[in-house]
C-alpha cells in the first residue's frame, strides 16, 4: 500500500464544492485508489507538518490565495518543500502549489501581465518534456484545463522546462524529484465552466469573452491521466 500526503492548500469555490468536491476529492475521483493510502494534511491550519519518511510521494493542490500574499501557513511551506527536494520524496505540485514550489527553490511568482488563464487550452511538450518519465505516454500537443491569476514568472534555476503555450511558458516543469503543473490535471469540463463564470468580470477586464472561453471547455483526457501517471511511476 503506497502512502500518499495530500497537502491541502486551499478550497474551491462553495457551490462548485456541493457538487464537485473540494480539490483533494476531485484528485481522488481522478485516480484509481486501489493499493493508496491518503493522508490530507491542511496546511493552512498551522499544524506540525507530517514526517515526509512516513510517505512515498506527496502531492500539493491548488488554491485561491495568492502566493504574493506571503500568509505565514504558505510562507511555511517554502521550507518543507526544500526539505521534500533534500529526501528525494517524489512530489506533484498543481496550480499555487506549482508556483510555490517555484518560489521555494529560488524562482519568481507574481500576476500575470496579460491577466487570467482560465478555461481550456492547448500546452506543447519542451525537448525535455517530450524524454520525461511524467509525459511518457502524452502527446507532444495537448489540452488542459487552467484557472490562474499569477505565474511562474521566472524558473528557478535548476528547474527544467517541460511544457508550455504561448501565454503561459511555464506550464510544467521538474526539479529532481519535484514535478509542478500550473494546469489542473483534476478539473473537468464542468469544474473548468463553473471557474470561467466565477471570474467572468476579471475576463472581460483583460478584454477576453467569457462566453466564447466557457463553450470551448472540454474535459482533457491527456492532462487527467498525469494524476494517475505519478502515482504509478513512485520508485
């Protein structure tokens, strides 16, 4: 039985949670549980982190905070994710905890100048991407979904590129042991709708169609099956 830490580090939006889930039950629908052992640790709670020797990988989910903010719970996590790449425990970092990640080795986080990324959208395999163990069976173009404010705005420096499109370069990248995706790998077409209609003014500001982006959701085999993809590549 494989032991898995989910670090909770944020919560979806209460009507999409009734009836979808929160993230860590979206990524739970999203692999096959068999031969896993979960343990959901909330980081934002201030407790004691869990002893990373206890588990075999960990994956972080997304949030609506803003890595910017520098809350303390958040703040804290810089050092266990170091402290993840020093044990060589294999982690799965999405979203925030994809840019966290980046800020813990050494990167850059803030806005994207060009505003949200949501909805669902086409991401291209680097030369690396395309060797790695990860993306193995993804094809070199592929859709994902993406709900995002800020961004990796620059890697740290021993990060290897593995994905990204034009507005977002940075889509996936690896650090050793620490793979991170700015995409949502548990979002389906409906959880990437409900997204596109919570933000929908922000949209418009930076000039984008709400409608047009909502229509163009599609559920995103290739990006979903990168969840079950790391849980199976685990040393």
């Amino acid at each position: 039985m494989r032991k898995i830490l989910l670090i909770k580090v944020g919560d979806t939006f209460p009507g999409l949670k009734a009836i979808q889930g929160d993230f860590e039950e979206m990524i739970y629908r999203t692999v096959d549980a068999k031969n896993l052992h979960f343990t959901l640790y909330d980081a934002r709670l201030g407790k004691v982190e869990p002893n990373l020797k206890d588990f075999d990988a960990v994956i972080i989910t997304g949030s609506h905070s803003m890595v910017t903010d520098l809350e303390p719970w958040s703040e804290q996590l810089l050092a266990y994710i170091r402290e993840m790449h020093s044990q060589n425990i294999q982690v799965l970092a999405i979203c925030y905890g994809h840019q966290l990640v980046a800020k813990a080795m050494g990167g850059e986080v803030g806005f994207h100048p060009l505003g949200p990324e949501p909805g669902t959208v086409e991401v291209t395999l680097s030369k690396e991407g395309q060797r790695d163990c990860l993306f193995a069976a993804t094809p070199d173009t592929f859709k994902v979904n993406v709900a995002h404010s800020q961004t990796v705005i620059k890697l740290p420096k021993q990060a290897v590129l593995l994905a990204g499109n034009s507005f977002e370069p940075h889509q996936a990248m690896r650090i050793g042991n620490i793979w991170s995706l700015q995409f949502h790998p548990e979002f389906n077409a409906e959880i990437t709708r409900y997204y596109v209609r919570e933000i929908a003014d922000q949209i418009r500001l930076y000039n984008g169609d709400p409608t047009a982006i909502s229509h163009r959701c599609e559920d995103t085999a290739d990006s979903r099956a990168l969840l079950a993809r790391f849980l199976n590549i685990i040393d």
